[in-house]
C-alpha cells in the first residue's frame, strides 16, 4: 500500500526537498510537480520559498496513491 510512511513516500518526500515538486515528479503527479516548482521558484525571489518547499516536503510525504 502507497500511503504516508512507505518507501515511495518517504523517497518522493527526499527528492521534494532537494527541490519542491520533484517528488510529486516522481510520484507521477505533473500538474502538482509543475505548481510546486512554479511558485517556489516565484516565491524564492521574495524570499518565501521555503514556504512553498515545505509544503511540497509534506505534500510529496503524505500522498496516498
């Protein structure tokens, strides 16, 4: 089963925060991947990136697919 905890999770959950949306990439999750990457890249300019780059973290953790 696929849920918060298990080996996917805990590797898409890795790859969301070396950078956001790459775990829902991996996930096969494209639109969620391509709204992460989007507003973290926006947001890092304004310096709330991290905001968007925990969320991703958590978001990538807890999916159940």
């Amino acid at each position: 089963m696929n849920g918060p905890g298990s080996a996917g999770n805990v590797i898409s959950a890795l790859a969301s925060f070396i950078y956001p949306g790459l775990g829902q990439l991996v996930q096969g999750r494209l639109v969620a991947a391509l709204v992460f990457f989007v507003l973290a890249t926006l947001l890092w300019f304004v310096l709330l990136g991290w905001i968007i780059h925990i969320w991703a973290t958590i978001d990538a953790a807890v999916y159940r697919g």
